[in-house]
C-alpha cells in the first residue's frame, strides 16, 4: 500500500464515520426495529454480525440471528405455516422451486438495494438475490497422489481406481453441496436430471470411505492421512491446507459445455415481515463490498459481488484453488433444480449407497 | 492363598480322596479367579470404550497452530491458543444448556416420581399400556417430536394469542417431556425390588401414610430418583434433534450451536470448549462428592440398608 | 391403599397424554394422506403411505435395522455396565465414586465432539489400525464409521451411562452378606451371580434393557454420526425425510410405524417376563 493510497483510505475512512455520524443525527431510519436474520451459524454469523450489525445499531435497530441450516429453517417456516419466526433467511440454490410453489416470499423492491450494480443479470430475480457461491471441487492430496503414481485427477472418474478405494469421501445428499455435486457426476457420468442412475453407478464404483456430513471431519481426515482425495467445495480444501495438508483443487471436467460445479445461496424476505424495509437494508448490506470482503476472507464462501471477485487474486491461496475467471465460472455447472424432484433424488441416492 | 498352593503340592500323596479334593479346590480357585478377572476386564474395556475419544479430544485441544490448524493427536506444538478462541456464545448457550437441563430434570422428577409409584403400587387396568405411554416419548425420535411440538405451540398460540415456540418455556417443556421416561425408568425399577412389608409394618405400628411414604418409602426410592434426574439432565443436556427446532435467537443450547457450527464451517476451538465441559462436569461431581457424597445420592439409606 | 396410588398416577397420566396426543396427533394424523411435499398432503382419507412402507423392501429392511441394532446396542451395554455398577456398588473406598464420576462425565459429553476423537483412533494410518493390521487382524485399516457396528459402538456412548446408573442403583439394594452367605456355603462366584445376584436385579435388568432399548430406537445424533451416511436406521431415514424431502405425512407415517414397532416389542417382551416369573414361581 502507498502512502498514497493510505491517505485516500484515511479519507474515506473519515468520510464514512462523519456520514455514519450525520445519519446517527439526522434520521433513526430503523429506531426500535428488531431484525430476525436467519443464516448458517458458525463464522459465517460472526462475519455477518460483525460487518453489518453495528451498522444497524446506527441506525436505531437490532439484529437477531436464527442460526441453521437453510433446510432446518424451511423446515420451521412450513411448521409455522408460513409465519416465519425470521424477517429474512438464506435460501439454497435447490430449494428454489419449493419457494416458487409455495408462497413465503415477498417480492423485492430492486430499487432500496442499490448494490445489485455487483451483481449478474441471472443472480437475482423478482424474490431472492444471489449472495454467496462456493466453487464445488476435488480436492487431493498431492503428495499422496505421486507416491501412488497417480496423475491429477481431472474428473470424479479419475478417482475410482483401486489404489484410491475407501479412501475418499463425497459429500452426503444431505450435506449443505451435496445435491449440487451429485448433479455434477450425473453429468459427469453421462446422465442427466432425470436420469441420475449412471451418477450413482459412478458413485459406487468409487468405494468412498464415508458421505461426509460435516466438512471439518474432512479437513481432520486430510490432516490424519485417511482420505487421499475428497468432493468438497474449495473453502474446505483451503482449509484443508491452512492446516498443513499438502492439497490442491480440480474443477472437475463435467462434460463439452462445463468444467466445474458451483452451487449458490441466495437471501430474500418473508411475507410475513412486519421489517420489510429493514430486511430490504439487511440485503443490500449483505451484497456490500466490505460484508462481500470479510466473507470471503474468512470463511472461504466465495462472493458474488463482482469488485470483490476481482481482487480475490491478491491472495496467492485464493488464487490456487478458486476459479477466478468470470467467463470461466460461467461455465461451471449450475444445477436447474425446476424439473428436479429432490425427493426423487434423495430416495434414490438412499436406496442406491445404503449398506444396511 | 499359600494354604492353597501347598495343597496343590500336596497332590502328589497317596491317599487319593484328598488328592481329588485338592484338584476339585485348585479347579473352584482357577474358575474363581478367571471370573473375578473377567469381571474386571469387562470394566477396564468398559472404561477404555468410553474415555478413549475424550483423552482424543482434550489431548487434541491442546494443539497449536491457530485457528487453521487440524485436529491431531498426540498434540503438535502444545498451547493453549483454541482455549482462547472458544465464542462468547458457545458459554452462553452452556449455561441455557444447564437451566434447561435442571428444569428437565426437576419437571420430569415431579411428573415421573408419582407415575412410577402408581405404575407399581395400584392395581389398574390396562396398567402396562399405560405405562408403554410413559416411555412413548423415548420412542418418537427427537426430530418428530421436535416438529410436533413447534406445530403445537403454533396451533395454540392461534388460539390462546401465546405463541410458546422460541421461549424459553417452549423449551423447557419440550426437555421436560423427553426426560420423563428416564425418571419412570429407574425408579420404577427400585419400587419392584422393594419389600412391602416395611411400609406394612410402619402402618401397623400406627404411622400415618404420609409418614409412612415420607420416612420409609421414599428413602429407598431416592437413588432411582437421584439417577433418574441426573440421567434427564443428561439427556436434555445432550439433545439436538429436538432442540434444533425449539430454539431461536438467544435461546440456543450448546450441542445445538456446537452441530452448526460444524455444519459449514469447522472451528478447533470447539475442541477446547468440549475439554471445558468435560472439567466443569468433573468439578461439579467433585463438588458433589465433598458437599453430600455422591453415593449418599445414589446409595439406598435409612431403612432400606443392611434389610 | 392400592386405590390411592392410582390417583397418585393420575395428573401425571394426563400431563403426558394430553402433550403426546397433542403434539403427535398433529403430526401422525398427516401420516393417513397422501404426502404431496412441502408439508402439504392431499385430501382424501387413505392408507397409502402405509401401503408404500410395508410393501417396500427399503423401509422393511430400515426397521429391521434399527430393531438389529437397537438389540445388539443393548446386550452390550448390559454386558458392560452390569460389572461397571457391581464393581462400582460393592466397592468401599472412595474409588468407587471416582468410577462412578467417570461415568457420568463421558455421557455428558456430547457424541457430535466425541466423533472427532472416535475418526482420530480409527484413523487409517493410526496405531490402533497399524497394530491391528501388524498383529495380522485385519487386512486393511478399519474404521468403526459407516458400518452397523459403528451404529452399535455409537449408541453404546449414548446409553452406557444410563445402564451403569440404573444398574448401580439397583445392585447396591443387594445385601453383600446375601453374596457372603452364599459364598461360605461354598457357591462359586458364577452361582453367586447365577443364582443370587442376577434374580435379584432382574428387574433392573428388564427394566434398564427396555428403556436402552427404547432410547437407541428412536436414537438420531449417533445413529446419523457413526453410519457415514451408509447405514440409515429409521430415526435417521425419518430426518432425511423430514428435513431434505418435506414430506411431513411420509415422515409422520415412518414414525408412526417406528412407534408402534416399539410398543409391541415392548408389550411382548412385558408380557414374556411376566411369563417367565409367574412360570419360575417367584412371587413379583
């Protein structure tokens, strides 16, 4: 950093805390609001909590935060009958045709979130914006992969040799990337949506170890020598190597059109919210530049917002083991889950891995 | 013992009705001794099975390394970095684990105590269904009970206006409920062994019911009491399927912060914070132990001893 | 007298029925219509969900499962925790507390840290392995997860402590000089257990297994943990279900038939003791 730059960052800096100052005064746009937030637990609240609620605080509100998975949270909303015990909540990629057919979302008003600038055309519609991706990957132990005499693997095919049996691990369908990744072997296995069957003949010709659940059991796992290589996406494998593990990720081939599988989060707002424009403020502070930054940096999720993309290379890990390139990642897999029946898919994948 | 080796020497003599003898005793002393190392074993490998993964776990807290570094065991570089990374929340959420779990617990002493004494003690019809519904909830895996119990509180707060999910009652009667089978269990399981005669007695000597139960009943059943509360402490300490849905912000008990925090994302420090409560569970039975004496808890007193 | 202790039963009896059939009636009423997803169901009145099951080798085999391990998960704890509580109830320094401490605290310990500790020593290059493949026991390296055993092992964590407590509380009702009687007239220590002490905590014994039992067939965390995702008992299917398919009524239904699987094991098995004691003679 130049001494230059420094003073234009001191500057800013300054013209932020006077503006935060000047607002404090001038207007409590969200005096007495409780905002209920729901969003994964873990880091990924103590980022979000750290980046945006003391913004909030500023602005006369409070944000509370209903931590789990977005599939838990779905599944309290449709208890709850829709009477949402959130404002807001993070929504999967799969689980947007649940939300198209039921009627738990309240439509944007695309004008209160200015950051949507950041954003793809494809990243957000009428009812949810696109806020974080993670790039699904192989991730493999290097070492580990010439002492075997085995080349990089390219694809999941690569990983079904037998010195490679029972020591890898795929992400359970349940898991958070686990149906973004087993959309990527049907592909990679010559099926398509509707016919997952050669998928999950692949699945089995790879003699995984386990269908891990939780992600750290995989960077533990790494560390301790048991699994050589592991489907996950890349923010596990840059763990995986903060924690010493020689690894490295693939974007594997899929087919022709894609390499690479990404899976993607979006955020939107109940129709039951009595905070709408507060939840409008949460989102658009979500997109931000600064929220977009931390996140990545810290938990490894990969943003969506264009000016932080960017500058991801700055970081020489980041770099390895994440796709950067926009016209590359466009070109990664991302599964349509309209025509998918993921009860289909569940059932399917259960009675296909079960050992019982 | 020496005695015995001396007779096994002594095999060698001609009267033979002493030798046989002899060998009948050496045989009884080997089978004695084989069962009395048996015994043992099975407690060694009971003890082995049960602590191997916690010397794991706190000898693994122990790493260095940061934030980033991987679970290893035997520790790498020790410190005790992870200790101070541990969140704020994460005791928060320890401490409404163990609220939560005492109400379970007295709650499911208070429902259960009177259950089991009716169980045993009356002659109703239909008796073992009813007590088949006293242990149902152990049967319905936590997650439906989670669900129907949200579904619940929100068909009677559209009633009554009082929506019980995310407080802490919400809370609290969900553990109440899932505890009460292991208060039922174990105290049930004393009542059978109990001999009626003692309470016939102390009636025939003119002491009213109520003294009675006060002075002879309830001293023998307080063990069963004592280690079912201390078991639907367990339990409720314990749970994540129920209390994944009866929490909300501010009401998130430790197993259930600790599964999302696993859940996409990986933290050593959770490490440190299991080895925390492994030592405050130690300093609390140590406690116990110096106080009342954990055996005067669990052990039969007064006039169930020495019968 | 006996009338009494009916009344005693009385506000407990309703406490818990009006929670259990309220809570789960909402939630097994769904189980008799057709799931359509999302928690909705159809509207017509039929059996359908339960056709599915019971016609279906999957949910079959699941249940057969859970019963396998469920049983298997309890003879190993009773096996284990039977000495546990003898050595412990017929010790008489303080090392029996420090024993019983012991295992108290492990079962406070929640099983979703301990499997960290659990992958650490089945660890494939770990000296457990290393010396079980050294000694010639196994080919390969061995792993306790994703197998049914690892099931077993999982819901012995969850129960062991509660087998020791209900066992420990039990025994120690046994008068040592009972065992001392038995032993001066010469009785072997098998006879004494045969024949004085394991009459004697049978009721604990019955008991206990019923409630460990119970608890490993309705068991989620260790069941989900230890079976890597491979091995899918029916508290396990019912979350997937739940929580990845939305289908309420289909999940409802799958509890309902768990539900009435384990009241009719427990029934018969009530029913096989009191068999048993009445055809032994011993007055209950």
């Amino acid at each position: 950093m130049g001494v230059r730059s420094k003073g234009l960052a001191f500057i800013s800096l300054f013209a932020i805390g006077l503006a935060s100052v000047a607002s404090a005064h001038a207007e409590q746009r969200f005096d007495g609001v409780v905002l209920r937030v729901a969003t994964f637990g873990g880091s990924n609240k103590d980022v979000l909590d750290a980046a945006v609620s003391p913004k909030f605080a500023a602005l006369g509100g409070k944000i509370e935060w209903v931590t789990g998975s977005p599939q838990s949270n779905l599944a309290k909303l449709i208890a709850a009958r829709g009477k949402a015990p959130f404002d807001t909540m993070e929504i999967l990629d799969a689980q947007l045709p649940d939300f198209a057919a039921s009627d738990f979302l309240a439509p944007l008003d695309l004008e209160k979130i200015p950051n949507k600038q950041y954003l793809e055309d494809w990243q957000y519609d009428g009812k949810t914006m696109a806020t974080w991706l993670t790039q699904e990957t192989i991730c493999y132990n290097t070492e580990k992969f010439k002492e075997l005499g085995l080349p990089a693997p390219t694809t999941y095919k690569d990983l079904a040799v037998p010195a490679l049996a029972g020591r890898t691990v795929i992400p359970d369908i349940t898991s958070g990337g686990g149906l973004a990744n087993f959309g990527g072997i049907v592909y990679a296995a010559g099926g398509d949506l509707r016919n997952v069957t050669p998928g999950l003949e692949l699945i089995k010709s790879l003699k995984v170890l386990k269908f891990w659940s939780q992600g750290g059991e995989t960077v533990t796992q790494f560390g301790s020598g048991d699994i050589y290589a592991a489907v996950v996406h890349a923010g596990w494998c840059v763990r995986a190597k903060n924690a010493g593990s020689p690894v490295q990720t693939v974007h594997p081939y899929i087919n022709a059109e894609h390499t690479g599988v990404h899976k993607y989060g979006r955020q939107g707002v109940m129709k039951s919210s009595e905070n709408y424009e507060a939840a409008l403020w949460y989102i658009n502070e979500y997109l931000s530049i600064e929220t977009q930054t931390a996140l990545a940096v810290k938990t490894g999720v990969f943003p969506t917002n264009k000016a932080v993309i960017a500058r991801l290379g700055d970081d020489p890990t980041l770099k390895q083991m994440l796709e950067l390139d926009p016209a590359k990642i466009s070109k990664q897999l991302r599964v349509d889950y309209t025509d998918v029946s993921i009860s289909d898919w569940v059932d399917q994948w259960n009675r296909s891995v079960v050992t019982n | 013992m020496s005695a015995g080796e001396t007779d096994i020497g002594g095999m060698d003599t001609p009267q033979s009705g002493l030798a046989a003898r002899a060998g009948r005793a050496a045989r009884w002393r080997t089978r004695q001794a084989v069962q009395f190392w048996l015994k043992w074993i099975m407690v060694a490998l009971a003890y082995l099975f049960l602590h191997a993964p916690l010397v794991v776990v706190v000898g693994a807290s122990l790493n260095g390394g940061g934030q980033f570094a991987a679970i290893q065991f035997p520790p790498v570089n020790p410190s005790l970095e992870w200790y101070f990374e541990i969140p704020a929340r994460q005791f928060e959420a320890l401490w409404l684990s163990f609220v939560v779990g005492a109400v379970a617990a007295v709650g499911a002493i208070a429902i259960g105590v009177p259950a089991a004494l009716g169980l045993v003690r009356s002659n109703l019809p239909g008796k073992t269904f009813i007590a088949v519904v006293f242990r149902s909830p152990l049967q319905i895996p936590a997650v439906v009970s989670g669900i129907a119990f949200l579904q619940m509180y929100y068909m009677i707060g559209d009633a009554t206006g009082f929506y019980a999910q995310g407080t802490f009652i919400g809370l609290a009667i969900g553990h109440v409920f899932i505890a009460i089978p292991y208060v039922v269990g174990p105290v049930t399981a004393i009542l059978q062994r109990f001999d009626h005669r003692l309470e016939e007695a102390a009636l025939s000597l003119g002491a009213s019911p109520w003294r009675t139960f006060r002075r002879v009943t309830l001293p023998v059943i307080m063990p069963g009491v004592y280690a079912g509360g201390l078991y639907a402490f367990m339990v409720s300490f314990g749970d994540v399927p129920l209390s994944i849905f009866l929490t909300a912000p501010g009401y998130v008990t430790y197993p259930v912060e600790l599964f999302f925090a696993l859940e996409n994302d990986f933290n050593p420090a959770i490490l440190a914070s299991g080895t925390l409560v492994i030592l405050f569970c130690l300093a609390i039975m140590i406690l116990v132990q110096r106080v009342v004496g954990l055996d005067t808890l669990l052990r039969v007193g007064g006039t169930g001893k020495g019968r | 007298m006996t009338a009494r202790w009916g009344v005693m039963l009385a506000p407990s009896l309703v406490l818990v029925l009006i929670l259990l059939m309220v809570s789960q009636t909402l939630f097994l009423e769904g189980s008799f219509y057709k799931d359509l997803g999302m928690g909705r169901t159809s509207k017509d009145f039929d059996f359908t969900n339960y056709v599915r099951i019971f016609t279906d080798g999957f949910y079959l085999n699941a249940l057969w499962i859970t019963i396998k391990v469920s049983a298997l998960a309890m003879i190993c704890t009773l096996a284990f925790s039977f000495p546990v509580a003898y050595v412990i109830a017929r010790m008489r320094s303080r090392w029996g507390m420090v024993l019983l401490s012991g295992i108290v605290v492990s079962t406070f310990i929640t099983i979703v840290i301990k499997v960290f500790g659990i992958i650490i020593i089945f660890s494939a290059d770990g000296w457990l392995n290393r010396t079980l493949m050294d000694l010639g026991l196994t080919d390969g390296p061995y792993t306790l997860i994703g197998t049914q055993e690892g099931i077993v092992a999982g819901l012995m964590y969850f129960t062991l402590g509660f087998g020791v407590l209900t066992l420990y509380s039990v025994i120690q009702t046994i008068p040592v000089s009972l065992e001392e009687a038995a032993m001066i007239h010469g009785a072997s220590r098998f006879n004494v257990f045969r024949r004085v002490i394991l009459p004697l905590s049978m009721p604990g014994l019955v008991g206990g297994g019923l409630m460990i039992f119970n608890m490993c067939m309705g068991a989620f965390t260790s069941a989900a943990l230890l079976g890597g995702g491979k091995v899918f008992t029916l508290p396990v299917l019912i979350q997937r279900t739940i929580m990845m398919e939305v289908k309420y009524s289909m999940a409802g239904t799958l509890a309902a038939v768990l539900l009435v699987a384990v009241i009719l094991i427990n029934l018969l098995s009530m029913v096989l003791v009191r068999r048993m004691r009445i055809g032994r003679g011993v007055v209950a």
